[in-house]
C-alpha cells in the first residue's frame, strides 16, 4: 500500500504512546482502540505477526467489555492481517464472523468493509462468482450509506473480475467510474484495500488490450456516471457466466435475471424491502435497484402488478 513512511511512523508512535496511557488508567476502551491503531500501522509495514498480536489483545478486551462494534472491527483486522500471511481459511472465518456481528447490530462500515474483505478471499481461492455478489452487496450497502470511497474500491473489485472475464471494455467504465469517486473524496486508502500496486497493474493491463481511444472514450464514459448509475452499470454488468449459463436454461420471462426473480418472488410473498434484503443478504437498496430494474422490463408500476405477474407465470 502506498502510504508515507514518515506519516506511518509518527502514526505508530502516537498509537504507542496511547496505549502505554491507557494501560496505565485501566482505560480498556481507550487501550482497545489504540492497539487496533497499532496493529493497522504494522499492518501497513508489512508486520502481520506484530499486528495480529495487537488485534488479538484488542480483540480480548472488546469480547470482555461485550462491545459488538469493537469485536466486528477488530475480526476485520485480523482477517486482514491472515490474508497478509496466505491464510485464507482463517481470514474467510474472521470476516463471517464481523459480518454477522455487523448485521445483526446494524453497523454499514464493518458490513461492507467484511464484505469486500471476503470478496478478496474469494477472489484469491478462485471463486469468482462469489466474490462478483459479494462485491455488489458491499457496493450497495456503502452507497446507501454515502461512503464513496469504499463504493469505489468495490466498483474496482467487479472491474477486476470483469477484465478476468475478458470483458476489458466494461471494466474500464467501472474503472473510470471509480476514479471520479475516490476524487471526489481524496482517495483515501483504508486498510482493507488491496496493494494499489495490483490496481495500477490491472489498469496497464487493460490499457495494452483496447486501442487509446477505446480505452480513453471508456474511461471517460465511467468518469461521467453519478454514483447511482454507476452501481446499476455494475449490477447490469456483474452477471457471472454461470448466472448467464443458469439464465438462458431457466428462460426466465421478460429476460429477467435469476436475482431479478429471486426478489420477485419474495416480494410477491408479501416480503417489504428490508426483509428481501434480510433473506438474500443484500442491502435495502439493491432490492430497490433490482425490483425497479422487474418493473420495468415487465412494463409494471407496483407491487401489486408484480404479484399479479408472479402468479400468472408461476414464479411463486
């Protein structure tokens, strides 16, 4: 990660002397937050045995205080820091263990930053199709939110995997759709996010496979997408093959996706947007963008209308 040497060690001197305070007060909370500082800093010098010690102690005073917030947080870092060592399985354990903590207390930063953490964990076993709906679920809850920054880095992961998939044109709009974001907000660079060196090596590459005025009308075309039609660009665009594959043998009507029915059904079952999203682990919003996407292939206006379709084809 590109962070300044000089600003990473002043960080760490500071978390230090803040935890060495509040070890000295019996300040838990204050020494809890310090050490996951701490441990963020070694993190980002590529010390993950220091920084998963720190968490793990973190993480300890977080479970005996019952601070749910702290705990998802914490099981964050420490998935991180697993993947910094190639431990997958156990990175993959933490970040369930946050996001469930996160959804049941209802906490969006620790959910999308767990979601996108376990798409790169799926991403790097190979399961590609997982890490495509696990990206969209984090993207939609981080818009919902407003975080433009942690909406971006999703909308970078989706560009990944559809530049694997060979589609270099789509995932540059996504790509340039990213970069409006992050200006927008100043780039930040949180912990969770991969190498940026990857990024960087990812946009080279898709660069040497599309002329420059394919490549730059692309790019400009993403630029120019407000965050919300960025997301439905990345929703439209984030069919895996297998979807695709599942799709045209299920001949679905109206050409509606597999997810398109999903939430179909379920809200012809009487289910509210919040519930569909509960069931099918995704953000109030992303029901939202996928109903409004069933109205208007079926020509529909409410909800009503679409139980109604849902029943003539038997969809439920």
């Amino acid at each position: 990660m590109s962070y300044g040497l000089e600003s990473t060690e002043r960080g760490m001197r500071l978390f230090e002397e803040s935890a060495a305070l509040f070890r000295e007060t019996k300040d838990r909370f204050g020494l809890a937050i310090a050490l996951s500082g701490v441990g963020v800093t070694a993190m980002q010098q590529g010390d993950m045995e220091r920084a998963t010690a720190l968490f793990e102690e973190a993480l300890k005073l977080y479970r005996k205080m019952g601070n749910k917030w702290g705990i998802s947080n914490v099981l964050v870092h420490l998935g991180m820091a697993a993947l910094g060592r190639g431990d997958h399985e156990r990175a993959v354990r933490y970040f369930e263990e946050a996001l469930a903590i996160s959804r049941e207390i209802g906490d969006r930063l620790s959910g999308y930053t767990s979601l996108y953490s376990l798409a790169l964990s799926s991403r790097a076993g190979g399961d590609n199709e997982r890490a495509a709906q696990l990206y969209i679920e984090g993207l939609g809850l981080a818009v919902e939110a407003g975080d433009k920054a942690n909406a971006a880095y999703c909308l970078e992961g989706l560009a990944g995997l559809l530049a694997e998939r060979g589609e270099p044109e789509r995932a540059v709009r996504l790509f340039g759709a990213s970069e409006a974001l992050l200006e927008a907000v100043g780039a930040p660079i949180y912990a969770q996010i991969q190498d940026r060196a990857l990024y960087e090596q990812a946009v080279e590459a898709l660069r040497s496979r599309l002329d420059e005025e394919d490549f730059g009308a692309a790019w400009a075309k993403g630029r120019q997408m407000s965050p919300e039609e960025a997301v439905e660009y990345a929703l439209k665009q984030a069919t895996t093959p297998q979807e695709e594959e599942q799709a045209s043998s299920t001949s679905y009507p109206a050409d509606l996706s597999a997810r398109e029915v999903e939430v179909l059904r379920l809200v012809a079952k009487g289910m509210s947007n919040s519930e569909v999203a509960r069931e099918l682990f995704i953000s109030s919003r992303t029901v939202s963008w996928h109903l409004n996407s069933v109205y208007r292939k079926l020509g529909l206006s409410s909800r009503a209308e679409a139980t109604r379709f849902a029943l003539e084809h038997s969809l439920i």
